[in-house]
C-alpha cells in the first residue's frame, strides 16, 4: 500500500525519540484519501495491529497526531488505557518546531468506537474522523475535532497546530515495530567513581550525603554555614517536586508524598517551598527549594527568580500571575545572608521530549532568560534528565546499566547542546513516581546526582571562600574524587 501523503524520515526520527527503545519500523495501514474515509475500513485495515502512529495532514500544511501503544478495537465508545500513548506535532508555519504532548490521564488515554476514526483522550483530545465521509460532499476536507483534557496540551497550544481550523485532507495510520535492540557500550560513558550498584554502595552514598557539611573539604568549620539549598526549576510536568519526594523516601525508608506531585496542564506547585531532609533525627546540612513551574499560559516572573537567587524570598511564599513579590511582602528577606542565597539550580527536563526541542518555545525562552540570570550571578547549573526509564526497556529494566546505554549518552549530549551547558552537568534520573516499593537502583541514581549538586554548591561557595576565615577543622580523610 502507498500513501500519497510524505512521511519525512526527520519526522520518524522525531517519534522515534518520543517513543523511546530505539529505531522503528512503519508500516502503512490505512489512509483515509486513498482507501476511503471510513471507520468501517480503518477498523477492518488497523484493529488488533499493535502500537500505531495517526498523522493528521490539516488543510493549512500543519501536521499533528498521536501514538497508541494499544491496538486500535471497534467498541462502543469505551476508554482505553494506555500509559504510553502521546499526541504530538510535527509540522506548522515557520519557526513552528516539533513537539510531544504527554499523557496526564491514562486512563482515558484511548476512544474505541467503531463509528469513528482514531480518537484519543475523552475530550476528545484528538477524533480524526467520525461516521463515513465521501469527497465531493459538504463533509469534506474531513472535520476533526480536537478538545483538551487527557494530555497535556492547551486550548491556546491547539489552535496554534491546527491554523485555527480543524480540516484535514487526510488521516493516515502506520504500525510502528521496533527494528534494533539499543546499543550498550562495553565502557561507561560516564565514570561515577562508584563501585557495583548494589546495597553497599547505596549504605556507601548515603553515608556521604548524611556526614556532609558545606566547604568540609576546605577545612570549614561545620557551624559556619548551616546548610546550602538546591533550587529545582523546569517545565510543568517534569518531576521536579518527585524528585523531592524520591529523595525523602529514601531517607524516611517508606514512601513519601510530602511535596505536591502529579500531573496537571497547570503547575501544581503553587509557592515557593524550602525542603528539609531528616535523618537520625536531625536535619541534613541542605534544603531542596522547590518553585512553581514554566508554563506557556503563566511563568515564574523574572523578578522573583531573581529574588530566590538571591535570598529575599522566604518560605511559602505563593506566587502571583502577571505579577512579583514587592518589599513590603511578608514574606521578603530584606537582609538575607549566605545560607539564604540559592547555591546551585537543577533545570528538571523530561528526558522523553525531544531533546533538540525539550520544551514549548515559550517555556523555553523562560529558561535562557533564567539562565542568564543565574551565569550575571554565578549561580552552578545542572540538568536533571528526568524519567529515563522511558528511554528503552533495557534501561527501564536495570537502571545500573544507564551508562554504559548508547541512547540515554546521545540524549544527554542533545539535551547538553539545547540548553547551552556542558553534557557532564546532565544528571539522568527516574523518580519513585512508578514504583510501588523502594529501589535500590533508583535511590542509587539519586544519591549520585545529590552528591554532585552538593559539590556543585561547594564549587560556588568556594568563590566567597575568604568570607569564611574563621574556626576550621584539619580533615583527617582522603579528598574524594570530583568525577561526574
């Protein structure tokens, strides 16, 4: 069967990274101009198939759609879950880049009707086509319908993709197969200076992590500094409050929902909230500052970022649209001293988004904004490339192989690239958010990457190094090593 509709091997490059596991095999199955728009034939031509793409070419030349893990069914209007499924965009008017929407509620995530064509999300999200159309009439250029509400993506967002109309010319559905098992390299493409995963490296790690104290390596006393704080910023959705979370059920041995986590097309962390850890009953010597998330509708203003950074903004502050904290507020620091500032920020990506396009644009010009004000005052930054395991199956399998994986080294390299920092500052992570029990592997991930923003803060400490001349201690241990 051929179609005579493009499908350009860029945008199989880009579902493929969107999927994840590697390289992909598609196989046409049904194309409503060629084989008639019908749900009759699509059913017949595309049920039972297994995973499949729908391509949706607009009558404006934009290109959008959505993938299915779960084989189409003729039902009778019943939801179908499906954790993997996505829609996404591939192509608009200039300067229109490709990009996912992922799945909030799976639940809901597929339509099977038998009257329709492809539908995703009970909004519908996405219904291509429903009952027959013929050419020639005034059903046709096919009208599909496309209402948010299972994946995340904005009224405002879809009347971008679709020109302001919901025409199509055509639908066109292909079977993906997985064509090649992913690559491992025999040597890590990343030394973490770390023996096997297992749990003595993790009693190792978190040994580490609970003896930490800002600046102990040059000799500061303890008490100088009572701690440093680790600001997490990112995209909504991205699993920056999980990260939290993740961490403080490894500590607490039990699984904590302490920081508000979840999906939602709005940012569910409402405040500006400062984290404290415990362990043996006392507090570890850092705070994980978690803040509201970018998003295409609203976006942390400037001025507060600014006033995190530097320390004037206090716990529980609730952020306002269109709007920033004054001096007056409560909740201002007028004097803040050094263990108020923001030592080291972790920009918390979803490692499944493309990595040349990990964002919205909007959201994205947020960040470089952001970032430059963090590189004015010096702040360290890290990417913390979340949800990994949806990369491959291998890796969703053993986590321990994460660097000796081939695709998860190029996804940090294009993540590194798009965010303009160096690839040895991509933390890859998987939070707790899918476990239902503590894991080892995981914990060990996520101890490593707190261990290097704790030195990441110590690196920029060290710049103010002189202000600390006071009472100091002789280490009586070997320095360990600085290798990412």
């Amino acid at each position: 069967m051929a179609s005579t509709r493009q499908f350009l091997e860029q945008d199989k490059e880009n579902i493929n990274k969107w999927i994840g596991g590697g390289k992909k095999r598609y196989t046409l199955l049904y194309s409503a101009a060629d084989n008639g728009c019908d749900p009759t034939t699509f059913h017949t031509n595309c049920d039972n198939k297994g995973p499949t793409v729908t391509l949706v070419y607009n009558v404006n030349g934009n290109v959008y759609g959505g993938y299915a893990r779960v084989s189409w069914m003729s039902g009778s209007g019943e939801s179908v879950y499906d954790g993997d499924a996505f829609l996404f965009f591939l192509k608009g008017k200039s300067g229109q880049k490709p990009c996912k929407f992922t799945i909030k509620a799976p639940e809901y995530a597929l339509t099977m009707n038998k009257d329709c064509g492809p539908t995703f999300g009970k909004g519908p999200d996405l219904l291509t086509f429903k009952d027959a159309v013929t050419k020639g009439t005034d059903s046709y250029p096919l009208n599909s319908v496309m209402s948010p509400g299972t994946y995340q993506i904005s009224t405002e967002t879809v009347t971008e993709m679709t020109g302001g109309t919901f025409d199509a010319d055509d639908v066109v559905v292909y079977a993906v197969e997985d064509v090649a098992q992913e690559t491992y390299l025999p040597t890590p493409w990343r030394e973490m200076d770390l023996p096997s995963w297992n749990s003595d490296l993790l009693n190792l790690l978190k040994k580490d992590i609970e003896e930490y104290w800002p600046l102990k390596e040059m000799g500061v006393s303890e008490d100088v500094i009572p701690y440093i704080n680790i600001l997490l910023l990112g995209p909504v959705g991205a699993g920056k409050s999980s990260f939290f979370n993740t961490l403080n059920s490894l500590f607490r041995q039990r699984l904590s929902i302490q920081a508000r986590a979840g999906s939602s097309d709005t940012s569910l962390t409402k405040s500006f909230n400062v984290y404290s850890i415990i362990s043996n009953r006392r507090p570890l010597r850092f705070r994980i500052c978690d803040c509201r998330g970018f998003e295409d509708a609203h976006g942390v203003d400037l001025f507060d970022v600014e006033a995190i950074l530097d320390g004037n903004i206090k716990n529980k502050y609730t952020f306002v649209d269109k709007s920033h904290i004054t001096k007056e507020s409560p909740f201002y620091r007028r004097d803040p001293k050094m263990h108020d500032r923001i030592h080291c920020v972790a920009i918390v990506v979803d490692a499944n988004n493309d990595p040349d396009y990990p964002m919205t644009e909007h959201v994205q010009e947020q960040i470089k904004k952001t970032q430059e004000l963090m590189n004015q005052k010096g702040v360290p930054q890290l990417i913390l490339m979340n949800k990994i395991d949806g990369l491959s199956e291998s890796v969703r399998g053993d986590l321990s192989r994460i660097f000796h994986s081939q695709e998860v080294k190029e996804r940090v390299e294009k993540l590194a690239h798009s965010l303009r920092l160096p690839p040895y500052t991509v933390l890859p992570m998987k939070n707790i958010d899918t476990e239902q029990r503590i894991n080892t592997n995981v914990n060990i991930l996520a101890l490593y990457n707190l261990r290097q923003m704790l030195r990441a803060a110590d690196d920029y400490l060290l710049n103010y190094l002189d202000d600390f001349s006071g009472d100091k201690f002789e280490p009586n241990y070997e320095k360990s090593s600085d290798t990412m």
